[in-house]
C-alpha cells in the first residue's frame, strides 16, 4: 500500500462517520486508522519483523515514519496450512527441528502443528536455509499465518 492509496482511505474516512477501522491484508499487511480530535493515526504493520509505523496529522500533513524496513524479494514464506499450536519439537526435551541457518530441501519436515489433538508435521515448500523463524514454540497460529522464511 503506497502514499496515495493511505491518503485516499484517510480522506475516505474524514468524509465518513466512522471513527476507526483496521484491514488486514492476505498478504499479511495491516492498517489500522482512528479518528482522534482532527487527527488520524495509521498504522501498517507487515508479519515476521519487518514493520513500517506512519502518523500523519491531518491538519499540519506530518509524516513520521519509524524502522522502515523493505522486505527482501528473494525470500519465500512457509505458511501455517491449519489453525492450531506450533511446536519446534517433536517433544519437549528434544531440540528443534530446524533452526535459523539451516539448509533444507523439498519436503524436510520443519515443525509440528497440533490441532484437534492430532500433531502435523509441517513440510518445507522449497529447498533452501532457513532465514527467519516468525513463530515462537508453543504459539497457537492461524490459517496463512507465516511461521518460516527461507531464501
């Protein structure tokens, strides 16, 4: 989402009745507007650590932007197929499947997501290394919800 399309929903949203509204993105982007004395707050977050947080004032036209970090084209997400809870492990005393720097091929198992008390074992999409775990062990996730990125 760009300048142009943000200023259209704020200027959509000063038009209107409604006071605060927050979309969700399929692709995990999140922006989150709220009337407040003449003033709008945006806020835009994308999943797994790379963040981008603007305030604009409606009437001075002041932008802050904070820890903009642009996403890297080359890394692929492997994404939660279920709800349920993540686990790193196949049981508590063992290590992690898979950690950060690891290589991994077409098919490795990664993780294991519990639902309905039946554990699945999550397969690698892709072969590559493992660069960004986005869940922590035990952390209940939903359909979609990224849990690694591999370059």
């Amino acid at each position: 989402m760009n300048y142009e399309e943000i200023k259209r929903l704020m200027d959509d949203m000063g038009k209107s009745e409604i006071n605060e509204l927050e979309i969700e993105f399929p692709e995990g982007m999140k922006v989150k507007l709220k009337k407040n004395n003449n003033q709008k707050q945006i806020q835009t977050d994308t999943i797994c650590g790379f963040q981008q947080n603007n305030q604009i004032e409606k009437n001075n036209a002041i932008i802050k932007d904070e820890s903009i970090e642009k996403t890297n084209e080359d890394l692929k997400t492997i994404t939660s197929p279920m709800v349920g809870t993540f686990y790193e492990a196949s049981s508590p005393k063992q290590p992690p499947i898979v950690k950060v720097g690891d290589k991994v091929k077409k098919g490795d198992v990664l993780c294991i997501i519990e639902a309905m008390k039946l554990m699945n074992e999550i397969e690698s999409e892709f072969d590559g290394e493992i660069v960004e775990i986005c869940v922590r062990n035990e952390e209940i996730v939903d359909f979609g919800k990224p849990l690694f990125k591999i370059k």
